[in-house]
C-alpha cells in the first residue's frame, strides 16, 4: 500500500482510532480496512493478509474474531460527523435491508431467505440498514444483523456461534429499525423524515410506532393493500338481525391502494413490475389510512 495514502487513511480514522483504546488494535484497524477497500475480490481474513505483507494473519485474525470491544464510542464518533455534515431538517433517515449472499450455513444468520442484492430467495445474511441523507449525500448510520427464526428457534446454534445473550429472542426487522431510530434520536441527529419501502410500511406496529414518537415518516405499501380514506370514523351500527356488534367497523368500505390512487384524477401513478430495469414509476403521496 503506498505510504501516503495509508497516512491518509489512518488521518481520516484518527478519531475513530482514539476509541478502540488497546495499540494493538489502532494499528490492525488502518491495516484491515486498507484490505477491504484494496484490490482483490476475496476480502476474508487470509486472502487480504496474503496480499499485503504488512498485516500478519495471526494478528489481522485475532482483531477480528477475538478483538472485543464497545461499539458505542465508534457509533457516537460516526453519528457526530455524520450530523455535522448532512443532519438538520431537510434530512432524510432512510431504513431498509441489505442482502450478502453466503455459501454454507456456519455464518450467524445465514439463511434461505430474500436477497434484495439477487431480486431472488438465496442463501444470505440480512441486515437493517439505518442511512442519513441529505440531497445527493447519504451516509451510512448502522447496519444490524437480522436474525431469522432458524435460528432464534435453535439455542445449540446461537451458542455454538457465539451470539450474545441479549441478541437471541427473535426480532422482526421493523421492531429492530425502530430500536435503531430511537438510539440515533437519543444520540441527538437531526433529520426531518422517516422514509422506509413496502418491506416496512405494510408493518402496522411499525408506522404507529414512527406516529407514536411524533415523527414525520413516510413509507412504501404494497399494491393490494387495504386502504381508507383519511377521515374514516369507526362507528357501532345496530346489528338487523343475528347476534349484536361486539366490535366497531370502519363507516367506509376499504379499497386495495391501486384502485385509490389510479382514480385520483390529480396525479397518474404506475406501479413498478419486476425486479429488473430503471424505475421509472411516479409514486403519489396522499394521506390514506391504512387498513
């Protein structure tokens, strides 16, 4: 590696550095994380350490999979700069998932399940994205391992794969997003709006939540889903004949989201088909109440 661009690097990682607190470990970091940027495609531990000559694999080894620390003081680090540079009112927290397709089934949440990466069902892990954005700059906040009910559902495993205690009660991806928005608004980053695609917005505990915390959210549905207008009122009408209501009922009938939208003759809207090619869909922004 060329020895300015690696003085470059561990000036620009400077104040992470300062938070790992063992020397051993400021000096693997700069190492390890020139061998994920660098050339080669295989960027597991013994192919970036025969690539280089300055990082030893046992060392580079241990820094990785016995090299414990608190990620909190690198998370404030992160969240800091990441709010000096795009955080304020016009900025967007956008969450989503992210796939990284896997062979075997040794890595921790490794599962048949769908990889956003493939448009497909694959063997993959699945992670909760939690991105900053303001304009054309996003900045990545965290990324939290979603773990499915494979293996939440097998202790053995989780043991054997070291997952830490607190972290093997199965949680859905929402309920995990919404653990990353409250941390991110504890730390003190500014942003505006919540903005989440279909694989959240069709979570109803999900959008009370954002609605709970009083922020402003706006989320993706599904085509088909049941929707009502936003001055529904939920009413108890007298049953005709048969056993009486024991519950309230919505005092409109509820239409799938397509059929509301294409009759609304301000905006055309087209929905996306597929998993390939450029979207090219407008998406309308109306406020309905979901069903």
């Amino acid at each position: 590696m060329d020895e300015d661009w690696q003085a470059d690097l561990e000036r620009w990682l400077a104040p992470y550095l300062e938070s790992l607190g063992n020397k051993t470990r400021r000096r693997m970091c700069p190492a390890y994380i020139a061998g994920l940027i660098g050339p080669g495609d295989r960027k597991s531990i013994q192919p970036m350490a025969a690539r280089s000559d300055a990082i030893p694999y046992d060392r580079l080894h241990h820094f990785i999979g016995a090299g414990l620390w608190d990620s909190a003081p690198l998370e404030a680090t992160l969240w800091n700069q990441a709010d000096e540079l795009v955080g304020g009112d016009g900025a967007w927290l956008i969450i989503d998932d992210t796939a990284l397709p896997k062979k075997g089934k040794a890595s921790v949440g490794v599962a048949p399940q769908y990889a956003t990466a493939l448009g497909k069902n694959a063997n993959c892990q699945t992670l909760v994205s939690m991105t900053l954005a303001s304009g054309e700059v996003p900045l990545m906040l965290s990324l939290r391992l979603f773990l499915p009910e494979s293996w939440t559902s097998d202790t053995a495993r989780m043991e054997k794969a070291g997952v830490p205690a607190p972290l093997q009660e199965y949680r859905t991806k929402p309920e995990i997003a919404i653990e990353e928005i409250d941390r991110v608004i504890a730390a003190g980053v500014r942003f505006g709006c919540v903005l989440a695609d279909a694989g959240y917005g069709l979570s109803a505990p999900f959008r009370q939540a954002l609605s709970a915390r009083s922020l402003c959210w706006a989320v993706g549905i599904p085509r088909h889903q049941k929707v009502y207008p936003a001055d529904v009122q939920l009413i108890f009408p007298a049953a005709g004949r048969g056993r009486p209501r024991v519950r309230h009922v919505p005092d409109v009938k509820s239409m799938a989201a397509h059929v509301m939208l294409e009759g609304a003759k301000w905006r055309q809207i087209s929905w996306r088909k597929g998993t390939k090619g450029r979207l090219t869909a407008r998406f309308a922004a109306m406020r309905v109440r979901i069903a």
